[in-house]
C-alpha cells in the first residue's frame, strides 16, 4: 500500500517510508515537573504539546530542539539527548518525522511568544485529553527513561492506528 495513504501502521513500510517534513520536540525536565505549551499556531494548534518545530536546512535535530525551545519559549537548554523517533502519515497525504529531545539543564525564564504559551505541569498531572492522542502512548515512556519509536497515523486529529516500540532504557 502506498505509503501516505494507510489506515493502519502494519500496511507501511515503515523502512522505505520517506516523510515530507522533519520536526522536533524537546522536553526541559526539572525534578518531577515538564515544561509544556499551548500551542497557538500551525499543526497541533489549540493543544498541549512541548515546544518544538521543524527542522531547518542545514540544521540537525538537536540544533533544532535547542533553537525552537528558545524562539517558542525564551529558555534557552544544552545537553538535550535524544529519546525517540516519531513517524507520523496523515490521511490527507500530509507526512512528519519527529525526533524527541529532554533535557533539565536550561536557563532563563518561560516566557509566551506568538507560537507558544509556556507552563511547567508535574509529571502526574499531564493533560494527555488536551495532547496530540499519540501522546498518552509514548510520552509516559519516555518520561521515565526509555528510547522510544512511535508509529501513527491519522485523520486529521483522529489515530486511526499506532504501535510505540521501546527500544532501550
């Protein structure tokens, strides 16, 4: 089956699928707190999410992770490790790639910027009803030290399918 057309994650060959897009998300841990956003433009708009975007040319994924925290939310991180893969097909033919970054080294103080409204949320308390639905697979895994590789596809916001494997700790 074509690849941006599946309903299902087990139809994709999922190691000659080629996405359109590249993003990142990168998480800022501080004890048993995660800084989160609402995000108030582009895909995912209205929901809860880390801040991220996609990746420039030229730039590499932790590149990336770090510029985005900062132009979203004005902290600016180091020693971000990267702890997933995220491959997303969207029903509409749209395609994404994510890598995932966390890091509790940062400096400076959350402040909104026109893509983002930034807040710190314990880890007990996230609002994975407000979140992408992939989420509630994959984040709370990562969240306690594993690397992940999430497989979703959607229509529009709704998961049609997914399969999170969990590759190492």
């Amino acid at each position: 089956m074509h690849n941006n057309t599946a309903n299902s994650v087990s139809d994709v060959d999922w190691r000659t699928w080629i996405p359109k897009e590249y993003a990142v998300l990168c998480f800022i841990r501080d004890g048993n707190r995660v800084m989160l956003i609402h995000k108030k433009t582009g895909l995912g708009k209205g929901k809860i999410n880390a801040p991220g975007g996609r990746i420039e040319p030229g730039e590499t994924p932790r590149q990336a992770a770090i510029r985005e925290t900062c132009e979203e939310i004005g902290l600016t991180c180091w020693d971000v490790k990267e702890i997933g893969k995220l491959h997303f097909i969207f029903t509409d033919g749209y395609s994404l790639h994510g890598t995932i970054f966390i890091t509790d080294k940062y400096k400076g103080k959350p402040s909104e910027s026109d893509e983002a409204k930034p807040f710190w949320c314990f880890v007990d308390k996230i609002p994975y009803d407000q979140m992408w639905a992939d989420d509630r697979y994959w984040l709370p895994l990562v969240l306690d030290g594993y690397y992940i590789s999430g497989y979703f596809i959607f229509d529009n916001d709704k998961m049609l399918s997914h399969r999170v494997d969990v590759l190492k700790r």
